[in-house]
C-alpha cells in the first residue's frame, strides 16, 4: 500500500506477453482496486470503468499539457498539439481541427468512402484467403488521410510507418527506431505551410484559419498532427478486430446481415470489446482522488481504456462480443475534452466496410489472426480472412 492509500501491483503491461494478451492483466489491475502503484514503471493506474472515465472528464485536475505518453521523447510536443495541451490552446486547436470532422460534414465523404471499399471488396471474388490486415482494414483510413487531409506524396507514404512508431514510441523505453520516427514525423508535419497542402484540403483549412487569427500559424502546423498520426493505426486495428469479430461470431454476423441497422451498433460494441488504443496518461495538477484513494500532485497517471471496457462493474459478460448491447458509453474513443477527434470518420469507415459487406452477401471466415505487441495500440499484425458467397 503507497502512502495515497493505492495497492501496489508488480505487473508489466508493457511486457511483449501482456501487451499481446493483456486481458488477465486487466482483471487483476481492476480487481485491485480503483486505483494502483505499478510499482515496476511507478505510476499511478486507473482501469475500472467507472473511475477512467471520470478522470477523462477531469481535464482541469488531471491534465494532459504535460504530456500524454511515457518518456520524454513522446511528450516532447507537449502543451503544441490536440492531444498533449490543455485550456484554450487545446480548445482553439480542437475546434478547427474537428470543423470537417462532424457528423454534418461528413455526410459528403461518405458516398466517396462506400465507393473506394465496394471496388476494393469486388477484387476478392474467388473465395480466396487474405490478409485483411493489409487488404481491406487499411483501405479506408488511408485513402480518407490521402484524399482529405491534403498532405505531399512524401508523406502519405510515410504514414502508416510514421502512426505505428508514435503509437509504439509511448511506452516507458521507446525502441531506438519508432523514436527515430517519431522525430521524423514530427520534423515533416514541422515543415508543412499553405504551398505544400493540397488546395481546399483539411490542412488547408488549418492555414485559413490562422489566416483570419482563429489559431496561431504555429498551432495550425502543430494541430495538423492530429489528422494524419492518430487516425490511421487506430481505426486499421479497429476494423482488423470488426472483421475477426464478426468473422469468429457468426451468429452476430449473420444478425447484422439480417438486420442491417445493427450496423452502427456492432461499430460501437467492437471499440468496447476490442478497443485499439490501450491508454494515454494524465499528470495530476493538484491532488485527485478516486473512491477514497488520492493520487498526489505532479504525479503520473496511466488511463486504461481496453481495461475499463471490459469491467463488469459496468457491462455484464464483458468479454462477450454482442451487436445487441448498448454500448454508446465505451471508452474506445476517450471522453470528455480530449475526445477522439477522428470519432465520426472512423466510425463511419467502419460502417461502410458492414454495409459493404451485408450488400456483397458473404459469409467471414478468419484463420488464426497474428497479435501485434505495439506499446500503445492493441491489434492484429496479420488477419488471414475469406470472404464467402452465400449461395
């Protein structure tokens, strides 16, 4: 027991053995209570459901300016981007960032989206097995980055590489090469200005409104980081575990393609189930207390939001994957002013991929999938998939 009154816990999520099967982790972190010491990184957990998303909420005790990751590397933006500031900053930044990315806005995309996945699913017509990790779940996070966001060709080829280091670079002793790239990712996105975005494009639409004085050209270059780095890897693992989910559930599929406004209801329940990003931390800006605990000022905090979605505090049989189940409330997203920004884009990809699906009529069958073990995001490396005619 810690001086805050927190239990200790000797466990290492950020083992390759965890990070690839972290749920037995999970359990035990959540059984030991609202809040615990990991004693081998010294910090400061938060996995019931209950309590992580109250400390989402908390943006003003437990703040994000600090940092969000753990080592100084990944926090070195800290205070210049969406998800590493706080106050105004973050709020002026946000709101810019998230003007093409409402539900309004982005009832345009979505036909252009439906096309580009229909052609993709239309190659695989022979009942042939693939990899669903570089066929289909990449198809439209990347194509939505590439014909949206306005960003040179060097760069969108860099992209996936770039998102999978800054996501594996969070960890406690980021890999010598993911920091490297992270840097490199951060000097690109540093480098960028009005001439090099495509004209009428997101990022364009950052430097507009640095023009009229709504943010700093500065935060324009820094908020730009939120389109192209967050967005990919989490929604490529998402739809990775919507397709296994649906695939090793055939019931639940076959519930979807009989009643096809199950759709936005499997979205939500897959980010519950199977959320993609593992955690973010917090600093303490004064003392914060959970459910009798304190976690004292200046101190880390780790959010675990794949623990917190599967607490049975909050959903009953949470390790069940179930279209049925109300699941609007999951953390997969976050909550509270750091938000997941992407949220509607990525839910909406996710939805066009089922209705895609229901509408070529096919059966999912997945092979054993491989588990990536990336510091920061929980998803398949390989996902060997067939798509079946019915009939």
């Amino acid at each position: 027991m810690t001086d805050s009154g927190a239990p200790s816990l000797d466990i290492d999520l950020f083992s390759e053995a965890s990070l690839r099967n972290p749920f037995d982790d999970y359990r035990r972190l959540r059984d030991t209570g609202p809040v615990v010491w990991l004693s081998k990184i010294g910090i400061y957990a938060i996995g019931r459901f209950a309590d992580a998303q109250k400390a989402l909420r908390a943006s003003d005790e437990l703040i994000s300016g600090e940092g969000v990751g753990f080592n100084d590397v990944f926090n070195a933006p800290k205070g210049m981007n969406v998800i590493q500031s706080d106050g105004d900053i973050h709020n002026r930044m946000r709101n810019t960032v998230m003007k093409p990315l409402t539900p309004a806005a982005l009832r345009e995309v979505r036909p252009r989206l439906k096309a580009m996945i229909v052609d993709q699913l239309q190659r695989f017509s022979k009942d042939v097995s693939f990899d669903a990790m570089k066929d289909i779940a990449p198809v439209l996070p990347v194509g939505a980055i590439s014909h949206l966001v306005g960003i040179p060709d060097e760069g969108r080829e860099r992209m996936l590489e770039w998102a999978a280091a800054a996501f594996n670079a969070i960890g406690p002793t980021p890999d010598a090469d993911d920091a490297a790239l992270l840097r490199e990712a951060f000097a690109f996105i540093s480098s960028m200005d009005e001439n090099k975005v495509a004209e009428g494009s997101w990022s364009a639409g950052l430097f507009a409104a640095a023009d009229k004085g709504k943010i700093s050209r500065q935060e324009a270059v820094a908020a730009m980081s939120a389109y192209v780095v967050p967005s990919l890897d989490t929604t490529i693992l998402a739809s990775g575990h919507l397709l296994y989910n649906l695939a090793t559930h055939g019931d639940q599929w076959d519930m979807v393609r009989e009643n096809p406004d199950l759709i936005p209801s499997a979205v939500l329940e897959n980010m519950r189930h199977s959320a993609p990003a593992r955690w973010f931390s917090r600093v303490a800006a004064k003392e914060y207390a959970v459910d009798g605990m304190s976690i004292p000022k200046g101190a880390r905090v780790m959010i675990l939001y794949g623990c917190a979605n599967r607490d049975e505090r909050r959903f009953e049989n949470p390790d069940r994957f179930d279209v049925t189940r109300d699941a609007r409330d999951h953390l997969g997203w976050g909550t509270g002013p750091h938000m997941c920004a992407g949220m509607h884009l990525a839910r909406m990809e996710m939805e066009v991929l089922l209705e895609a699906l229901v509408e070529a009529d096919v059966r999912l069958e997945a092979g054993e999938p491989v588990l990536a073990a990336n510091a920061g995001l929980y998803g398949f490396a390989e996902l060997p998939l067939r798509l079946i005619r019915n009939g």
